[in-house]
C-alpha cells in the first residue's frame, strides 16, 4: 500500500516522495519552524520552500530541530525571479544553502520562466540561468533540476540549449484547473508534475459537488482534492500551519476515489480559478 514515503522516480533515477509539504505564504519565524517540525513528525519527507517565500531559515532551522537526518528529507527550493542569470544563480544558491543549513538541494527549480525584469530577453536569461542549474547539478550539489510555472513555448526555448531537460515542472493543479497542454507535455517528455495550491488556496472548500463525494468516503474536501491529485499521478503540496490539518492531509492511501468521482471532480472546470500566465505576470 502507498504511503506517505512512497516515491516518483525522476528522469536521472533520483526518487521523490509522492507528497509535499509546502511553505508558500507561511511567514517565516515562529509559524514556519512550527509547522514544518510538525509536517516531519506527522511523516512527512518532502519540504518544499523558494528564495520568493522568505521563509528558507525557518524551514532549515525546523530540519535541524526535527532531528531526522537530513538524508532522510527530500528539500526543495526554488530560484527568485530577480536571480536569473548565471552568476546571480551561483551567488543566491549559496544563499539558500546557508539559510537552510545544509550543503545540497535535492531539487533546485526556476521559479517563474518570464519575470519582468527579463521580460525583453527571457529567452536568453532562462538559457544562462539554466547553464548554471546544469553545473550545480554536474557538481552534485543538486540531486534533480527543474522548472515551475512553464508553459510549452518556455520549455521549447529551455530546450534549444539545455543539455538536460527539466525533471519536474511545479504548475497550480487543482479541481477545476487541469492545464492539459502543460500535463501533456510532462508526460511526453518524462518530467514529473507537482500541483501546487492542491486545494485551490482553500476555495475548493466551497465546492458541493466535493462535499458530496468526501461524505461518500467518509472523508474532507482536502483528502478528496489530495487523493484526485495522487490518482492523476501528479505530486501534491498541500500548505497548513494547523496542526489537526496537516495530519488529516497525510490521511490519503485507505481509500480510493471511483472512475466516476475522478470524471466528475475532472469536469469542475474553473472552480478554484485558473492559473497565472507567466508571460504576463507583474512580478
């Protein structure tokens, strides 16, 4: 049976766990160390964190508090927008080691493949940055390399001087967001999908059809939205500062949602709204 340490095998081999706990929009000090000492105690083996989310030290200070070796622990990071570009990668790498005291990544993504201060040439800001990913990777410092928030066009451009593709690109995928070009387009080329914002930044709560099926199964909306997640073969990383919640969305491998209920939550389209267009974004 899964379980929480159950993992995905990544193109190059490494393996990730098939859930994350993720720390977007949890502030850093006080909340974020308690909660990701929880997330650990409660079994969770994969932290995902980014340079934009100001909470890298607490999230490194929570690991090193938790007790469990840091081997045991799949951490994650991502690139700022504002750190495109070869040496600003090398130079805020180091940053992110030092803040989450440890001496390599497990998975280093870019953030967002068209920030506007390099909306005039993303193309070749995203082609240097990425040199520096394949280094940091070559070097062993990374375990896995990839991407958030890409569309097609963006890993097409990545492609034409990337000597490795992306393992992972991290997209908003939730009930009513299925983004099947970019789905599609993983999947043709080997790399793994992490849906963030899982439960819709909480708007999936307001669903009836969920509240339908979670009384079905005798469970939440939350463990209803992780578990379509998990059968679509996408990796979750659902946020909670609440320690009774963070417990509940590990509650996710007895039970089993039906062909039915999948094409029923499939067809919620736009429930929780749709995701940003990072050609577009003002960040």
């Amino acid at each position: 049976m899964e379980n929480l340490t159950s993992t995905y095998r990544l193109a190059n081999g490494y393996e990730i766990p098939v859930v994350g706990f993720g720390t977007w929009q949890t502030p850093d000090g006080d909340v974020a160390v308690a909660s990701v000492k929880e997330a650990l105690a409660a079994g969770y083996r994969h932290i995902d964190t980014a340079q934009g989310y100001k909470n890298e030290e607490s999230v490194g200070q929570a690991i090193k508090e938790s007790g469990i070796p840091r081997e045991e622990i799949f951490l994650t990071t991502k690139l700022w927008n504002t750190n495109h570009s070869y040496d600003l990668v090398m130079s805020s790498f180091e940053e992110s080691l030092e803040k989450l005291q440890t001496d390599y990544l497990d998975l280093f993504l870019i953030h967002w493949p068209n920030p506007i201060t390099f909306r005039e040439n993303w193309e070749k800001a995203n082609a240097e940055t990425w040199r520096a990913f394949e280094e940091l990777y070559e070097a062993g410092k990374i375990k896995a390399i990839g991407v958030s928030n890409f569309l097609p066009h963006h890993l097409d451009a990545l492609a034409k001087t990337a000597s490795i593709m992306p393992m992972v690109n991290q997209i908003f995928l939730a009930p009513g967001e299925l983004q099947p070009e970019v789905v599609d387009y993983a999947r043709q080329h080997d790399m793994i999908l992490e849906a963030y914002s899982p439960l819709g930044t909480g708007k999936i709560f307001d669903v009836p059809e969920m509240q339908t099926i979670a009384e079905a199964h005798g469970k939440t909306i939350a463990q209803i939205s992780l578990r379509w997640s998990l059968q679509h073969g996408f990796l979750p990383l659902p946020k909670s500062v609440t320690p009774s919640r963070i417990k509940e969305n590990t509650e996710l491998f007895d039970f089993e949602l039906t062909e039915t209920e999948m094409a029923q939550i499939d067809s919620l389209d736009g429930v929780v709204g749709k995701a940003k267009n990072p050609d577009t974004t003002e960040f």
